[in-house]
C-alpha cells in the first residue's frame, strides 16, 4: 500500500529543454597511457563517469556481474549513470582479480593504449532524476556515434596522442561538451533510448516520468498519471505500451525500484526511510516489492554495492 502526497505537475515541455536544464559539472579525472597487466577498480561515487578509450582496448565490468562485461577499443565511450564500481583491465575481469596502484601501470608516454575519464557532478534534482533512470552504465562504440560526438571523441584522441603543451586543459574543457552530446543522443537515438529513457522522448510521458521521480512517494494511479499526461486511461495506458513496451503500472515500478536502488547505493538511510521515501507504508512491504523486482533483498542489493 502507498501513502498519500500531493502531486508534482511542474515538468519540462521540450527535449531541448531538459537538456538545457540539465547540470553537468563535468571535469577531467584522470588521463594516461597504460603498461601491460594492469586494472583499475573504481570506488562507488555520487558522481556519474565518462570513459573514453584513446588507443588499444581494455575491459569493462561491474563487481558480482562479471558474466555481462564488455570490450572496449579506442574511440569507445563509457558512461556510468549512477557511480556504481567498475573494473577497467587490459584483461578479462575474474574473480582472482585484484586492482593495482596506479603508479605501476600508468605511463604517460605509452600510447599504445590511452584512456581519459572525467567525472561529472550531479548539482541539480532533475539531473539527478534523469540519471537514476538510465541504465547502470551506457556503451557507445565508436561507430555508433551520431551527430558531433565522434568527432570531438576523436578531437580527445587526437590531443591524449599529441600531448602538446596545454593538451591536459584542452581535454579538460572538451568535457561538459562530450557529456551534453553524449546525452543527446542517448535520449534521441530511438536504438538507445527504449524503456523509461524512451519515455523523455514523448512530451506526455515525460511528464509524467519527471513528476514520478521528483515524487515517487506520492499516491501515484494510473488515473492519476494519465490526468498529469492529459491522457484518457486507456490512452494513457496505450502511448506506454507503444513508447516504452511497458504497463502504466511498470512505469510506476520500473521508477520506484530506480529511486530505491539509488538510495541503497548512495545513502545509509534505513529501509523504513527508503520505503517511505518511494511510496511505500512499510518497509515490509518495499522488500516484498523490491525482491518481486530484481530477485533479491535491499539489504542484498546494497551489500553488492559496497
């Protein structure tokens, strides 16, 4: 059972919009070429990350989710949504893995494999809000990047190889524009942005996403919500189907369960609070939920991020 709030109907009307209001805050994190044998596992953070690769390959992975890593080759894009851990390696991630200090594999000089991480600070709810509904982490191989991305991809790759005077500063600034492309096309690439993301696409859905998770303890109906998208309830529920492949219900779901699983990660709030904080009367009943939705406990879920 949920609790009663009121409703948030303030939201963003265009796509141009939202990315206008959207913060980035981003800044250079770290830049190297890199040895052989070495890898890298990152601290959870309250700040979202963008990798780039600007020579050769390494690996990817995410702490007790080693089965789904994933390659990456120069002019790849990473983007980590929600600060999660991650492993970067020049090798396939095990479960023997141990990182190492990162004065024994980096070495400037080496550009056989290069990468440039920033770090992007989350200053504003609504940034927030859009990022929690992201995926864990969003991968855009080099040839799958559309518009002027590739080319300032490539602008980095060119300034990391060249290491002129000042190049450190000139990737740095490149930043806060790497991130506003990269967002762009995740939230218009119709190929990426499938379920909540694609939601943001459609000006009556958005809406309703937008207040969800600016209020995801309000008693949130499917009459409700479909009044917020001046929507007819079977309207409504037909634009959720056809946009997101989803039920108004999951879409309710699928933004509670976003909001929780960010709290466990980056708070130490109790599982009373989560669940008051997402709608729910008990924490009881947000367990029942939360494990109906993922397959296991909040408290399950946070020890893997930890």
């Amino acid at each position: 059972m949920t609790k009663t709030t009121p409703l948030s109907t303030e939201t963003p009307e265009a796509l141009d919009q939202l990315l206008a209001q959207l913060a980035f805050g981003s800044a250079l994190h770290f830049e190297s070429g890199f040895c052989d044998n070495w890898n890298l596992l990152s601290d959870k953070s309250d700040k979202a990350a963008l990798h780039i690769v600007t020579q050769g390959s390494l690996w990817m992975a995410i702490p007790g989710r080693l089965s789904e890593q994933i390659q990456l080759h120069a002019g790849d894009a990473i983007f980590f949504s929600h600060g999660l851990r991650h492993w970067l390696s020049d090798q396939p991630v095990t479960a023997q893995s141990t990182p190492v200090t990162l004065q024994n594999f980096c070495v400037p000089e080496h550009i056989e494999r290069g990468l440039v991480c920033y770090d992007i600070a989350i200053h504003s709810p609504l940034t927030a809000n859009v990022l929690q509904i992201m995926p864990d982490y969003i991968h855009l191989p080099a040839n799958q990047q559309s518009g002027r991305l590739a080319p300032l991809v490539a602008l980095i790759q060119e300034e990391a190889a060249l290491r002129q005077p000042g190049y450190q500063a000139a990737i740095s600034r490149l930043s806060d524009v790497v991130v506003l492309h990269l967002l762009r096309q995740v939230l218009t690439d119709e190929q990426i942005s499938q379920g909540l993301l694609a939601a943001l696409q459609d000006t009556a859905l958005r809406r309703v996403v937008l207040a969800v998770m600016d209020k995801p303890e309000a008693n949130w109906t499917v009459d409700n919500m479909a009044e917020l998208a001046y929507l007819s309830k079977s309207a409504f529920a037909e634009r959720c189907h056809k946009i997101m492949g989803m039920t108004a219900k999951s879409l309710l779901d699928q933004l509670r369960l976003q909001k929780s699983r960010y709290l466990l990660i980056h708070t130490e709030h109790s599982l009373d609070h989560i669940a008051d904080a997402v709608g729910y009367q008990s924490a009881t009943a947000f367990i029942r939920f939360f494990k109906q939705q993922l397959g296991l406990s909040p408290g399950e879920y946070r020890s893997s991020q930890s």
